[in-house]
C-alpha cells in the first residue's frame, strides 16, 4: 500500500512538470505524462500499479467530462449536432464493426462477440486526450468544438456496444432486439438521470450562496450522476454529460464572481491532476499487458498492426466521405469556415484513443460464465493497448507539425472582432444601468461622469480595441470612492455581466469567448472597480 501511495504521489508530482514542460516543448502534457508512465513500467524496480479496472472510469470520467463540459454549452452542440452524431454515433459503430472483421480474420478462433468488443473498445476517440491537445493548436473555433463533442458523446455508444459484445460472450446468449432495446434504455435512462441531478444540483447551488460550497457540490453531482445511472442500466456517461451541461447553462442564472473565479480555479487544478493521472496510468500499465500476454507477447505484434490500420484508415476515409457528402451544408451554417481538405486531415490525425479504451479493455472478464477462459482476451488487452500508444505517441506528438503544415488555424481577426463586439455590449449594459441609477437617485453629476469615466476606463484597460471611439480616459488617474458608489459600481457591474451571460445561450457567440469576457468581469468586481 506504501508503494502505491508512492507511485501516485510520483505520477502527480510529475503531472505538474509536464505543465512548463510541455510548454516548453510544444506538446500537450497528456502525451508527456503517458511516456513516463511507460518509463515507469519498463523499470524492473518500480511496482506495479493495482486499481480496479471497474473503477478507473467511475473514477477519472466525472471530473474530466464536467470540466470539457464547462468549457461549452448546449448551443455549441445543438450547432454541430451533424457532425457530431456522424462520428459519435455511426462512425464508432462503423469502426467496432471493421475492427471486428479485421480482427477475426487474424485470429478466426476468436468468436464475434469478442472481436465486437475489442471494436467497440477502440472505436472511440478519447476526449480527454482531443481536449488536451486540440484545444491548445489555435484550431478553428467549429472544428474543435465538434472534435470535443465527438469525444464527449462516442463513449455513450462505445460502451453500450462493448457492454452488449460482453454480455453476449460471457453468457453465450444474443439478441438482435435486446441489445436496440438495452441501447435505448441506456440512452433514455442516462438522460433521464443527468436531468434530475442537473436540475436538482442547480436548485440547491441556488440556495448554498456561498462558492466553495457551490463549487464542492459541482464536484460531488458528476460521480453521483454516473454512479445512479450506472446502477440502473443507463448511460452513466450520457448521464454525467447531461447533467454538467444543463449545471452550465443553469450557472448563468445564479452564479456571481466569487463562483465563477473560485469554479474556474478548481476545475483547472482538478482537470489538471485527474488528466496526468489518467495518462500516466495508461503508460504504467504497459507492464500488466506484457506480464499479460507473456514472453511471446511479439506474435500479436501483426493482429496489433491490421487493427491499427483499420481505426486509422477508416477514420480517414468517413471523413473524406462525410466531408464530401454535406460540405455544402456545413457552409450554409458557417460560411467564414468552411470545412476544407487541410481541416480533415487535422480532424483524422486528431483521434486520439486513451483513457477509456484501456479502462474497457483491462475490464474484459477473465472467465465466462461456464468458467471457461473469456476467449482472445490477451490479444484483445494487447491490441487495445497497441491502439492506444500509437494514437497517443504518434500522433499525438506529431498533431501540432500537421496543423502547422496543412496551415489550419483560428480565424483571430473574426474572433477578436466577436470579442470586441461583446465588450461593447457590456459597456453599453452598464452605462445603461448607470444612468437609470442617476435618474432614479438623484446622483450628482460629478459623481455620475467620475462613474462612467471609469467604467470607460476599465473598457480601455480590459480591451483597448473595443475602446476605440470612447472617450479616452487617463488610465493611471487614481480615484477615491465613497460607499455609495461602491455599490452603485457593483449594480452595474452586474447589468454588464447579466449581458454577457445572456449572449452565452445566443446562437452565434462562442461560449469560450463569453467566459472570457466574464472573467476579465469579475477580475474587476474583485479588484474593487472602477
């Protein structure tokens, strides 16, 4: 037990070197932190790790999906819902099915249902690790949110199919009309679930008041979600993402600076830590594969290889063909950034697999229910884990020389034209807000023009574009305020960032850029603005 507290204290400390390292490197941390757990597993003298492998995604999942989850918004996916049901839904099923074939053709002792799993297991891309590195490449705005929700959404039907496959080996017993209804099931369930905690969770938040509590519970409902749904056959991932979302979009209306400022620290230091963990973890249990699959552990080096063919290729070729297919639709729906070739061939090389993959393929069974050995499950371990270190080591470290060479990256002049317009917006709220509180109250008109100087000011200092065309105001001038305007200046204050916040459920409005603006906000509150 020692050693293990050891090990994890080890890969954690490391998960904060990775950070200035990975800075330093180019490369995401997620990609560093898995090449030193693979270190660690070939170095005789360091234990083995020992988790539950039932217990890795209960574990690691919850935390990780609710932080992406904070990053987006139901409006971003309602936008790229198309493309993200292609590769969520289709695509995963697609990929189990040519994994499953490709498979058996290898090892035709292996029966169906435990090639599908295998199939099913490396079908999806992680979305941890597709945050963790595309989210950091300066991509378009569009393509990276619907790689994110493709990573989000494809381990609901991922671990459905897998659980079906499973289910079927182990008791020698399949349904065609079992495994649809045990699908919508899991999917009606996980929603159902996810919306009760989402809405139950934001009505308590609503009344807790203070932030550390806030954010305390924030972390507590994603577990709960996953483990409720879990338990009653649902999705425990739908679940989780269900109810982080419907949370992030209902923070709008309660939330103040002191949640959001706190939230946004916590979350970034949790996803920081659970994500090193999780991919450390994935290289140190590189030696439970090899101890797994024995000294001849080389002759499933071909089986490994077809696979990894199969997940690559075939994701290379739905792209093209789904990019084909509804390019003139995607351009209807975002004409500044159409989907071209060079972004297909970031979004193929960008499929990362990771944390659930292998957390599925360490929980394939040992035996089935007759108590005969779970048939191919070495290959299946080794092949999963194959999978995974070439998406990871491979493409991962090479992601950000694709995304150089195809020349793909956000359009900044649009986005800073979208931020500028929405700092607008907030000044214009204020100011508004401002001069009914003058009317209603009675205020000086010294005291008004000092207020609205500095709110003007505080515009120049947050977003000296977006100032252009105001009045110019001496930013270094020191001001003095009384009491009353102290509260007067939080009133407003709040009218700007009520608009702020109303433009995170518009169509159109990055949510990203929205939190941005809203944190440079409350950067003002707690600085004691103006």
């Amino acid at each position: 037990m020692a050693h293990q507290m050891e090990l994890i204290f080890v890969v954690l400390f490391a998960t904060i070197l990775a950070q200035p390292l990975g800075k330093r490197l180019g490369q995401a941390p997620a990609v560093l932190m898995t090449a030193f757990g693979v270190i660690l597993a070939l170095i005789p003298q360091v234990p083995e790790i020992h988790i539950d492998p039932e217990m890795i995604l209960p574990l690691v999942l919850p935390p990780l999906l609710y932080a992406a989850a904070r990053r987006t918004s139901w409006r971003a996916f309602a936008d790229n819902w198309g493309a993200i049901s292609m590769r969520a839904v289709v695509l995963v099923i697609v990929t189990a099915v040519a994994v499953a074939w490709a498979f058996r053709a290898f090892y035709p002792a292996v029966p169906i249902g435990a090639a599908l799993a295998l199939g099913a297991l490396v079908a999806p891309p992680d979305p941890v690790a597709v945050s963790a590195l595309a989210g950091k490449l300066g991509l378009p705005r569009r393509l990276v949110a619907v790689l994110e929700g493709e990573g989000l959404f494809n381990d609901v039907t991922a671990i459905v199919v897998y659980s079906v496959a499973i289910q079927a080996v182990v008791t020698g017993k399949f349904s065609a009309w079992q495994a649809a209804g045990q699908f919508a099931i899991s999917a009606v369930v996980g929603v159902g679930v996810g919306l009760l905690f989402g809405w139950a969770g934001s009505k308590l938040m609503r009344r807790l008041g203070e932030a550390p509590w806030q954010v305390a519970l924030g972390l507590l409902l994603p577990f709960a979600a996953y483990g409720v749904s879990e338990a009653r056959d649902g999705s425990a991932v739908l679940a989780v993402l269900v109810c982080s979302l419907y949370l992030t979009d209902a923070a709008t209306d309660f939330s103040d600076s002191d949640y959001r400022l706190v939230g946004d620290s916590f979350w970034e230091i949790t996803e920081m830590l659970v994500t090193g963990f999780a991919f450390g973890l994935i290289g140190l249990e590189l030696s439970t594969v090899l101890k797994d699959a024995g000294p001849d552990w080389p002759r499933f080096i071909g089986g490994a290889a077809v696979v990894i063919g199969v997940v690559v290729g075939l994701r290379l070729i739905w792209l093209l063909i789904t990019t084909a297919l509804f390019k003139s639709w995607w351009r209807e729906r975002d004409a500044d950034e159409p989907y071209t070739w060079r972004e297909t061939l970031v979004t193929w090389w960008a499929g990362m697999r990771g944390v659930a993959t292998v957390a599925l393929a360490l929980a394939v069974p040992f035996t089935t229910d007759s108590g005969a050995p779970f048939p191919g499950r070495s290959e299946i371990l080794f092949t999963a884990f194959a999978v995974v270190m070439f998406t990871l080591l491979l493409q991962g470290p090479t992601l950000p020389a694709v995304v150089r060479v195809t020349g793909v990256h956000v359009d900044t002049e649009r986005e800073r034209e979208m931020e500028r317009r929405l700092w607008t917006r907030v000044l214009e709220a204020e100011l508004a807000r401002l001069k009914e509180i003058s009317a209603t109250r009675a205020l000086p008109e010294e005291i008004y023009e000092r207020l609205r100087d500095g709110f003007e000011r505080r515009l120049a200092q947050a977003d000296p574009e977006a100032a252009e065309g105001n009045a110019k105001i001496n930013t270094d001038r020191a001001v003095v305020f009384a009491k009353q305007m102290r509260a007067i200046t939080n009133e407003v204050l709040e009218a700007g960032r009520t608009e702020a916040l109303a433009a995170r459920r518009e169509p159109g409005i990055a949510p990203d850029v929205v939190d941005r603006v809203m944190r440079r906000l409350d950067l003002r509150t707690k600085a004691g603005s103006p």
